[in-house]
C-alpha cells in the first residue's frame, strides 16, 4: 500500500524504469512493508514553477498507511531523485501522508 508519486519539470528522463524500481525498493526498505504492495508514478514534463522560476523542480507524494518517517525519508529520497534526475535537492519538495487503512482499497476490499 506504500505509494510514491513523483512529479517532475524535466523530461524525457532517460532512465525512468530505473528510477521507478529504485524508488520502489527505497520505499520497500525505510517503510519495512513488502515491496509487492509499493506502488510507483511519475510525471514528466509537468509545467512547474519552484521559487518563481522554471528551473528544473519535482514534487513528490508519498502515502502510507503508518511507518511513515519523514526525517529518514526526505533525506534519502531527495539524494535518490537528484543522482537521477539531476535536480538539485533544495528544488524537491517531498509530502507525506499517512492513511486511514478504511480509506486505502486493494482487491475489492479496503485494508481496514
């Protein structure tokens, strides 16, 4: 049920399924939850502004229910995202947000 949606200006990135599996295994491994359950998007070439400039900026969603860390997590996702995407770290903003297992659905069926 972990998911993380990244939104980014750039585009095309060259390496996105790369991107996508080590977003996912990151995911797997600071939420202690099954990687069979993470879920992946991402956005190119999403018109953004980021300090009142173009400049090459990402937005990023990560939903949980529980074992959301968001210290530990901002810090190793922004280096994740800037060694491959080449946005600089101070241009990431990362959300987090931690869901009710009554409001996340999987199979016909809700967590909670």
């Amino acid at each position: 049920m972990p998911l993380i949606h990244l939104k980014t200006s750039n585009g095309p990135i060259s390496n996105s399924e790369n991107l996508l599996n080590l977003l996912s295994q990151k995911l797997s491994e600071l939420t202690g939850k099954p990687e069979q359950y993470v879920m992946t998007l991402l956005q190119e070439n999403v018109p953004m502004t980021f300090g009142g400039t173009v400049d090459p900026c990402c937005y990023v969603e990560i939903k949980s229910i529980g074992s959301l860390h968001p210290r530990e997590m901002t810090e190793s996702f922004c280096n994740l995202i800037a060694s491959q995407t080449g946005i600089p770290k101070n241009r990431i903003y990362i959300c987090f947000e931690d869901k009710d297992p009554k409001q996340w659905g999987f199979n016909g069926q809700t967590f909670g």
